[in-house]
C-alpha cells in the first residue's frame, strides 16, 4: 500500500472508531484550475479535444470551476505534464498516456497498444469492461484521477523517405512513434524517436528523422508532411485507436463537491465521442486532397504485418511480469476478442456488403 493510502486509511479508520465519521471537506468559492496538454496549441484535433474538455467544465459549473488551459511549452513542455499534476504546480493535464510509459508501461493501453483495440473497443473496454476501474486503480499510486477525454480513431503508418519493401527496411531507420508501438518498431532495428507533436515536422524537414507516423489525414496535412515526402502509409499497427486522457491531480478531483465531479467525468467521455467524430468526419476529404496533391498512398506488405506482429508480442512479454500490467492485458484481450466478434459479424458484413451493392 502507497503511503498516500495508507494516511487515509488510517485517517478513517480512526473517525469510524470514534464515532464521528466526518463529511467530506470540499472547496468553496470560484476556483481557476490549471490544465497543462501534451500539445502544442493550435495542433489539429488534439488541442481541439484538450479546449473541449476546458471550455465544457468551465461551462458547466456556470464558473465554479475555470479551467485555464496551458498547450505545451506555456507552462511546462510536453512530456513535463504528468509530473506537474502528480507534484500539484497543475491541477489537470490532456494527453496520451503512453507517453508516461516510463512512469508505468500499463499506461500505453490508456492510449493505444501495437495490434491493440479500434476506438470503438477501446470504449467498449473502458466503459463496461474495466477498463476506467484499471485506470483509477493505476492513477492511485501516483495521485492521479482520470477520464478519457479524446480519441483520433485508427492512426495511419506514417510517412517515410523511402518506401518500406521488407522488415529490413526499418534495420537503421530514424523514426518518430511514441509508446509500446515504438519500442516494437525498435526491434526491427530503428532508431526509434519520441518527440513532441509540435516539434516533428521542423525534423522531418531537417533529416533530423527519416520518417514519422502523427495521426492520420487531417491532422497530418495539417501538420504540413507531405510538403517533405510523398510517401505515405495509410494503415499503422501501433495505434489502431488512439484514446486521449483528462487526469486531474487526485487532491484536487477529491476537492470538488459530487456535482462538479460528475461534471468532470461527463465533460471528458463528451469531448471523447466528439474528438472521435471530429476526426473521422474529416480524414477522407483530406485523404483525398493528399493524394491529388501527389502523395502516394501506400500499404506495408504482409512481410512487414507479420514482423510487426512478432516483435509488438515480444514488447508485451517484457512487460508481463508486472500484476497491472499482466491483468490490463488480459482485460483488454478479453473484451477485444468479445467485441470484435460481434462487430465483425454485424458492422464488419454490413460494409463489405454496402460497398459491393453501392459500388464501393
């Protein structure tokens, strides 16, 4: 048992002997809470979710609770975010969990894990699976509170400089991915980069990376990739959908009185459905504006799937022996192979069939 728990406990424990349970102390008056992103501002979708979730508490709590929102590089960078709510300089931060791996791997299957769930699995698994109850139970060691607050959908390969023939093609290749998906490309020999959405396209164009992966249409021709390479893979095994996260420091949430909490929790699975239906609603028009542009619209062959599939069984295996992570797995496994049948039967048959009777 952490020490946080432990105090409260105790703390507990000693009101009931006493007989004098007290009531929650919440916070009174307007407050202004911190949210520090893992974005830079103005990135599409991502900051966008990130804005959503501010401007709907704020909203929400008719003020009560002002949530002043800080991209990245505004207060802290980046990959700074998760340690500033967890030591109280912010009181809340949006962004994919897997980039704090480091602080835990279990945290990866909160965004997206190589040959890992669709959006639409991934809310089936967090919402009715376990899914928010491993969240919660992974925040308590570090003092953290979470939600799902955004989701881009299934994320593309990535662009590259060269096209990519055969597993041996990434042997010495310097390439964007963050999370578990990197530490597979990683085993097929890449010099795996993890860098700040807001600083990939300057390395892109310097040669600083060979290629990246980002999101997937929209955002990337927003983020201006195809100015520096026509090369583009449309399908990716690492992020097949990704969800974003809204954690408050977990003093704070405990802090607001029942309502605002509730207001919390709605405002981010709201911004989550929103985000996912922002992304996709885009990516086909801007898919199609890349490839008149010139881009070349590309698929790994099967080679490629199948080492791709071998080294991300092997980044699971590393990691297995940890009890969180070992019960995340299986958690999501079992609620994937559960969800996916149905879906491929039902959804799955449906379009086949629709695009054979409409003409694609």
């Amino acid at each position: 048992m952490d020490r946080r728990s432990f105090l409260r406990n105790s703390a507990l424990g000693g009101a009931a002997a006493a007989g004098t349970l007290a009531a929650p102390a919440y916070a009174q008056g307007k407050r202004t809470l911190t949210l520090v992103t893992t974005w830079g501002r103005g990135l599409a979708g991502v900051h966008d979710s990130a804005q959503r979730c501010a401007d709907s508490i704020t909203a929400m709590t008719d003020g009560q609770l002002t949530v002043d929102l800080k991209a990245a590089g505004e207060l802290v960078g980046a990959f700074e975010v998760f340690d500033a709510v967890t030591s109280g300089q912010a009181d809340m931060y949006h962004g994919a969990d897997y980039y704090f791996v480091g602080q835990h791997p279990a945290y990866a299957f909160f965004t997206s894990v190589p040959f890992g769930m669709s959006a639409q699995e991934l809310a089936n698994w967090y919402y009715h699976d376990g899914g928010h109850e491993l969240h919660d139970e992974l925040g308590q060691i570090f003092g953290i509170k979470s939600f799902l607050g955004g989701n881009t959908g299934a994320q593309a390969g990535g662009w590259y400089s060269k096209e990519i023939k055969s597993p041996e093609d990434f042997n010495g290749l310097k390439f964007r991915m963050p999370g578990l998906g990197g530490k597979a490309l990683g085993k097929l020999g890449a010099s795996v980069q993890n860098l700040p959405g807001g600083e990939v396209y300057q390395a892109l164009a310097s040669g600083a990376i060979d290629g990246t992966e980002w999101i997937g249409p929209w955002a990337d021709e927003k983020a201006g990739f195809q100015e520096i390479t026509k090369i583009y893979y449309t399908a990716g095994f690492h992020e097949p959908g990704a969800g974003l996260s809204l954690a408050f420091n977990r003093d704070v949430f405990d802090s607001f009185t029942p309502a605002q909490q509730k207001i919390c929790e709605i405002a981010a699975a709201e911004a989550h459905q929103w985000n996912l239906a922002q992304f996709l609603s885009q990516n086909g028009a801007a898919l199609q504006r890349l490839a008149a542009g010139g881009v070349k619209l590309m698929e790994f062959p099967d080679s490629v799937w199948d080492a791709f599939g071998q080294a991300s069984m092997e980044v699971h295996q590393e990691n297995i022996g940890d009890d969180i992570y070992k019960r995340t797995y299986e958690s999501v496994t079992a609620s994937m192979k559960s969800s996916s049948g149905w879906i491929q039967r039902s959804e799955g048959a449906y379009r086949t069939q629709r695009d054979r009777v409409l003409g694609g």
